[in-house]
C-alpha cells in the first residue's frame, strides 16, 4: 500500500511502521491515523508477521496530535467525531491479534504518548522522554492517556504527571514502568526487533488470545475475568498448535506452530 505519513517495511517476523512527518516533528493527522489503521489491518493479514513496530524514527517519536487538525474543530459535534479517529486508532492496536511494539527515540509527549501507551510494550531509549502537556493548554488528555495512563503507572503518579504537564526522562519512565524496556541511544527499533524474533517462535493463537485476556480482563472483576481465562484455555487447548506445542516439549524439539 501507498502511505504519504507513514513508511511501512518488513523485516523478518516484524511489520515497521515510521512515522514520517519530520517537518512536522511526526505530530499525528487525521490523515495519519486512518494511515496507522490501515498499516496495522495489512500487517494483521500477513501470516508471517509475528509482531508490528511503530517507530518515529532516530530522532524523535512524536510531538502528539498535529495542532492544525485541533484547531480546526468548532464545535461539540466536531470534537466527539475528531477524538473518536484517535479512539478508533488507539482500539485498533489493542485488538490487533498481534503484538504492538513502540520503539521510542527522543520526545514522545502528549498525543505521542498517548499512541504509545496503546501500543503493548514499549521500548524506550536514553535520552527519550515523556508526557502529556494537556494542562499547559487547558484541555485534558483525547487519545485515552487520563485512562491508560493510570493502568499503567497507577493513579497518583499518573496525577503527577498529568497536574505539571512536564516530561520525564527515560530512567524515570522505566523506573515507574511506563516503558518495558531501557535501551542504549539509537538501539530502540533493534531492541524491538529482538523481541519480535522471540515471538516468531511462539503460537500465534497464543499471543492473540493472550493480548485478549489480559484487555478484557482489565475491564472486568476478578471472577468475571477468571471466567474468561477458562473459556479461552478451553478453546485453545483444541487447536492443532497446543498440540503441537506439547509434542515438541516432550519430544524436545522446536516447535513449528501454524496458527490453527
């Protein structure tokens, strides 16, 4: 597909996706989300994707939502149907059946955050930094960081950050878990990649399923969400793949999983 915001490219197991609005320091049109969406729905139709990264590049992640698009918006109406693209984004990489991956260099603030937070793990390298300036222009979060924020970082800090609207550096943001991992400058997208070639070697069925249970579970009480669990261990267990995976255990060889 032709993308004018984004770059896509394979590699091995991985589907990259690069934000590619350098003169606008990647800040996310609307142009570019429906782009994401698209991007992410063609890497979920390739078997032999195993993971999808969202990068913006050696420099930069992202300066957040592109103010234009913002500015644009004049009334109730036009606001729910401008949030509702980047729900529409966000959701789609958190029900994708494949992991989502952010590589992250350099700033990764407010509407960028906000795209990273819905991404599944994070990779974040020195020298990056992070936060949601909502309260420097008197709104409050759009893209879902006053709710995935908190899930993630816990309430009070995410107050923390959300009340000064100033950004953390990458030590910080790995100690408070924001980030999953801290990698050296300008080792981001490889690190990502190595974690997508872990993936190649697991059940696809396994990480969907996974990534499901663990989003639907956070929305639910505790039984509810034990009840979901045994629903899904039950369905997989009758796939070709549980089995396969169990006869190569014992067998002690690698596992060739087919997605069924």
């Amino acid at each position: 597909m032709d993308f004018k915001t984004i770059k896509t490219e394979r590699d091995g197991a991985a589907y990259i996706i690069t934000l590619a609005r350098a003169e606008r320091r990647n800040a996310v049109s609307t142009e570019c989300m429906e782009e994401l969406i698209a991007a992410a729905k063609e890497a979920e139709s390739q078997q032999d994707v195993f993971g999808v990264i969202i990068t913006g590049g050696e420099k930069f992640f992202s300066a957040g939502a592109d103010l234009n698009d913002a500015l644009a918006i004049g009334s109730s109406k036009e606001g729910v149907e401008y949030f509702g693209r980047w729900h529409r984004l966000t959701t789609s990489l958190e029900r994708l059946a494949k992991p989502v991956i952010a590589a992250i260099e350099g700033f990764c603030v407010t509407g960028g955050l906000e795209l990273a937070l819905a991404c599944d793990i994070r990779v974040g390298a020195e020298g990056s930094t992070y936060g949601i300036t909502s309260s420097r222009i008197g709104t409050v979060p759009g893209a879902g960081g006053s709710q995935r924020l908190p899930r993630v970082v816990g309430a009070s800090k995410a107050l923390e950050i959300l009340f000064s609207a100033e950004t953390i550096d990458a030590t910080e943001a790995h100690r408070i878990n924001l980030i999953n991992r801290l990698v050296a400058r300008g080792e981001a997208l490889k690190a990502a990649k190595a974690l997508v070639a872990v993936y190649a070697q697991r059940a696809p069925l396994s990480l969907a399923w996974n990534k499901r249970a663990v989003y639907q579970g956070l929305q639910m009480d505790l039984a509810s969400g034990l009840e979901l669990e045994s629903f899904l261990v039950a369905s997989i267990y009758s796939t070709n793949d549980r089995k396969e995976g169990i006869s190569a255990f014992l067998e002690k060889r690698q596992a060739v999983f087919r997605g069924n």
